[in-house]
C-alpha cells in the first residue's frame, strides 16, 4: 500500500515538472512574439523602449534587407562597422543603417535624424570609433551614448542642447512643451494640436472634434494633483448607451487641464450643474485678463492662453523670490517676449480663442526683442 501511494506522489510531482516546463515554454513563445511586436515599431522610430538583443536584429535581417532595397545611400553595400562610411552625403538611411550594425533600435522621431546625422558627422572627424549603444529622446533631448573621451561627450552634449529647439514633429524651431506629464519638443503649431480644444453651447459640448450632449453626463471626477493643488485631469462619464469614440475609454472622458478652453468649460459646469459643483470647480467661476498675453484666461493665477504663471502665482511656486515692482515688470516683459518668439501671438490671433482686452501693454522695444535672439 505504502509503494503504490509512493508511486502516485511521484506521478504527481512528475507532472507538476511538465506542466512548468510547458508554461515556461509557452511563456517564452510569448515573450519572443512581443518582442517580434516591438521591433517593427523601433523600426519606425516612434517607441521609447531599451536596446533590443542581437539576436533580434539577425533575426530580422531578411526585413531589414527589403526595407534597404530600393533605397539609395551610401552605406548601402556596408556589412560591418569598419566599412562604414561618414561624409558629406549619408542621408537617413545611413543613419539606420548605422544604428543596425551596432545592434540598436533608432527611439528618435524621424524630425531628428538631420540633426542627429551632423552629430556623427562631428563626432567622425574628431575620432569616434562609430560605436553607438543608444540613440533615444530623453527628458526632451536627444541621447546619444557612446564614446566617453572628453572632447566626444562634449560634442554629444552640445547638440543634446541643439534638440530642445527642434520641433521632433516637423524639425522646425520648437520649444520645450509639457503635457499630461510627458515633456517634449514641439513648435507652436503642433503643440496647439496635440492641446486639443473644448467649446460649449446650450445643448452639449464638443472636444477633439467629437459632440458630447450635457443629459448623457452622469458624474465627474478629478486626479493627478500637481504640486500647486491644481488637478490635472477631469474624467467626465457618461451614460451607457453613449456612442462610442477614440477618445472614450469605458465609458468615461478624460480631458487635460491643458486643453484649450477648459476653464471655461469648467466654469460652465460649475454655474448650470449643482450635482457637478465643487468647491474646486467653483474656482474656474471668475476668468481674468493676463498681463503677459493680453488674452481673459486667467484661472488659478495661470493662463490657460500663453500657459504662464501670473506674478502672483509665480512667488507662490518660488515662495523665496524677491517681490517688487522692478521684478515683477521683468518678469512680465521677459515673458511678453518669449511669447511672441514662440509664436503664440500669431497662432492665437488667427484662431481667436480668447478675448483680447482692450488696454493691453506691451512691455517690451524692438530692441529688445533683437537682443533676445541674441541670448
């Protein structure tokens, strides 16, 4: 009796062992097919994502080979580092083809590669070895590490500086931008398009294009607080039968205080919806003029227009910086300007969503504004 209950202990830890052994396969099979998922997406330098293994990169060499077909550069025929060529004519294929001998992915938005091709063209002729273990954008810069000898990370590190004005949309002059806790690189024209746009009439409102009726709301919510109290995003939800569209998830909307004219939405919940009200809604109540812009969006000492902090809201984020009357001018004229040379003046005027007050100062010479591209 005790050497059959022996034998079924053993028939039982037997198949214990297989059934891991199956799981750990089928968990291998998995990984390796996610992996399959995430190279075409390296390949089309969109994907934050770590240095992929070697053995990805032989695996899809076949593609790689179709990909280089019909393309014409100078690398075109290269099997190694050593043979690789750095002159006046690579083009962004060598630039792939670059990151491919050295076993990497490209993370860069495709706007970049100009710049990133003049960084190895810089590197080359002061005597980098053309190893490369990452190229990727980082805290809004480009990240190229490579050699360590001083006067090549230098060089790196110069045009690190060079991406955060380099719009990674189009190429074009751009600015640091923040949004939903991401910083990135953008001109003015593409960062108002990814801000996205709130506007509210008796029956409903509309956001990215898409018309939501004010009787299919059901609740609110708010989350992400920011150092200031402030929210940074309101979920709004709906009723079940409400169609459905990309920017709906599960039923519930959720919009970024970046959005343009979200005070005002804010506010127009607060004054026609009691079950909506808040005492932090009830703040977006009262809309100013901003001295920087000119522009009545003004909430919570921040301009929902330039996207600048009013003085006020300024020394309550700085608590120790000196508070007078010569300081806070500077701080408006600086900004006035930065304003202008980003743009903004232009874009808001074409679109005109916010009312201009009438009484606007502007702080600044033309001077001035010379000298600042200067700086």
């Amino acid at each position: 009796m005790v050497f059959i209950i022996l034998i079924i202990i053993s028939f039982i830890f037997i198949a214990i062992a297989v059934s891991k052994e199956m799981s750990k396969n089928e968990h291998k099979e998995e990984d390796e097919n996610l992996m399959d998922d995430f190279y075409p997406i390296t390949e089309n330098n969109t994907a934050e994502i770590d240095r992929l293994p070697y053995q990805i990169y032989y695996k899809e060499k076949s593609q790689k080979e179709d990909f280089y077909k019909d393309a014409d550069f100078v690398n075109k025929n290269c099997e190694s580092l050593d043979d690789f060529i750095i002159n006046d004519d690579i083009n962004a294929f060598d630039l792939r083809k670059l990151a491919d001998l050295n076993g990497i992915g490209l993370q860069i938005s495709k706007a970049w590669y100009p710049l990133t091709i003049k960084l190895i063209q810089k590197l080359h002729d002061n005597g980098w070895d053309k190893r490369v273990y990452c190229i990727k954008s980082k805290y809004a810069s480009l990240e190229f590490y490579a050699s360590n000898e001083d006067h090549l990370r230098e060089i790196i590190r110069d045009y690190g500086y060079r991406s955060q004005t380099v719009c990674e949309t189009c190429g074009e002059n751009g600015e640091m931008r923040s949004y939903s806790g991401w910083d990135y690189i953008d001109c003015r024209k593409h960062y108002l398009e990814k801000r996205g746009k709130i506007t509210i009439d008796s029956e409903g409102f509309c956001y990215n294009d898409f018309y939501y009726y004010w009787n299919t709301i059901t609740d609110r919510s708010f989350e992400d607080l920011d150092f200031n109290g402030k929210y940074r995003i309101l979920i709004i939800e709906f009723k079940k039968d409400t169609a459905e569209n990309e920017d709906l998830i599960y039923g519930k909307l959720y919009i970024s205080k970046n959005a343009i004219g979200f005070g005002n939405f804010l506010s127009y919940l607060s004054k026609n919806f009691f079950r909506l009200a808040n005492s932090y809604v009830t703040k977006f109540e009262n809309v100013e003029f901003c001295e920087i812009c000119g522009y009545k969006a003004v909430y919570l000492d921040e301009c929902e227009c330039c996207e600048n902090y009013t003085r006020e809201g300024y020394l309550k984020t700085w608590r120790n910086e000196e508070n007078s009357e010569e300081k806070k001018f500077q701080y408006i004229k600086d900004r006035q300007i930065s304003w202008i040379k980003d743009e903004g003046e232009i874009y808001e005027t074409k679109q005109k969503n916010y009312i201009k007050n009438p009484d606007y100062k502007v702080l600044f010479n033309e001077d001035e504004l010379n000298k600042w591209d200067l700086n």
